[in-house]
C-alpha cells in the first residue's frame, strides 16, 4: 500500500528479457537504500518486489501482466522512474490511498505551463471515468494528484513546483502515456451498490438500519 508521495526518482541501468517477463536493475537514491529485499516498491505507479539489492542498485521483475498493462512495457535504459516505499502503519497518509494496481493507460493530450505550475489535460480509458470525479484523487505514474476538472474521458489536473521537483512528469509531453489509478473507494462503493448482490447497500438495506424514515 502506497500514498502517491514520490520520494525520489530512479534511474533504470539495464533491463533484461525473462521468458515472457522483464527484469529491471534501478538505480535508487542514498535515501531510499534501507529497502530489503521481498520490499514492496511503487515504481511508476505499479506495486513491484524488490527481487535483489547491491547498494545502490536494486532489482525488480515485470510479469507478462505488468507488461500488458502498463506503460513499463516501454521503458528503456537511461529514463527516470517515480519511487515510493511501501507506507508503514505509523505514517502519515499524506496523499490518498494508492494500491500500485494500475486500472488502465491515459494519454497526455495538452500540457499547459503557467507561471511554476504546469497544467496536464489526460484521456482516460472511458471504462475508469465512473471512477472519477472532480476535486477527488487520482494516481499519475504513482504521483497522488486532484482532479480539478472531468470533461468527457479527459481530466485536468495541476503540477505543483514541489512535485515537479520530486517526479518525472515534468518532461511529460503531448501525446506521452502515463500510467493510472483510480481511487478504490469508487469501485468499491460500485460493488456494494451492485443491482441484486446479497448483503449489499440498497433502500431496503437503509431502511432496516434506521438510514431512511418511514414517511
């Protein structure tokens, strides 16, 4: 479990062909070199294992699944990564809850800079736009951001000078592809609220819990 504050970027050393997955050597900052391995790494987004460590380089694995479903199918050697521990119990949960389960792949239609901050327009996979809402969170290549705005399958958030600073997306570019989460609240809340599910939320539900008064 993560919260979608970056704390450093990596840089990927070498990436090798595993039968139908890939393995990644990463190199990490001073800061995040208390990893052990089997560690749990949010690494542009996407929940990965650390599987080897030599200071400072660790090593992750990206199934076939993790491939087809992100855009870490297309990393090479030299691009810079997003990295997040694992959040402890007793930390803060500074951004919102981010699983590293990516939902789908958005694409960066129009980047905006003004003044500091730089403004993002990103098309979402229709299918996660139910999941969406304005001024609700949402997680960019594992960064925590808000929606400030929803318009048909595309969402405008704003970068910050901060997390400019301590992400990758700053040299993002029209037409880049990002990796993306939505909040889990959404589907969860959907799957309670499912038509004819045993035990879920319904009027009926309400009603018998004292939710809703009898006229």
């Amino acid at each position: 479990m993560f919260t979608g504050i970056v704390e450093d970027i990596g840089k990927i050393l070498r990436m090798e062909h595993r039968g139908q997955g890939r393995r990644l050597t990463i190199a990490i900052p001073p800061g995040l070199t208390d990893m052990q391995l089997g560690d749990s790494i949010n690494v542009n987004g996407a929940c990965l294992t650390v599987v080897d460590k030599k200071v400072p380089e660790i090593q992750v694995d990206l199934s076939s699944e993790t491939l087809e479903r992100t855009t870490l199918s297309g990393i090479k050697q030299g691009d810079e990564v997003n990295l997040e521990r694992a959040v402890r119990l007793s930390d803060r949960l500074g951004g919102h809850i981010v699983t590293g389960h990516i939902d789908g792949i958005g694409t960066i239609t129009e980047t905006r800079r003004e003044k500091d901050f730089i403004h993002l327009r990103i098309r979402i996979p229709q299918p996660l736009t139910r999941y969406i809402v304005e001024k609700g969170s949402i997680a960019i290549d594992g960064t925590s951001l808000t929606v400030n705005q929803c318009t048909g399958d595309e969402v405008r958030i704003t970068l910050i000078p901060y997390t400019l600073e301590k992400t990758v997306l700053m040299d993002k570019r029209v037409g880049d592809r990002v990796n993306v989460e939505t909040d889990i609240l959404g589907k969860y809340v959907e799957k309670l609220l499912e038509p004819g599910r045993s035990g879920g939320l319904d009027f009926e539900f309400l009603r018998k819990h004292g939710f809703i008064k009898e006229e």
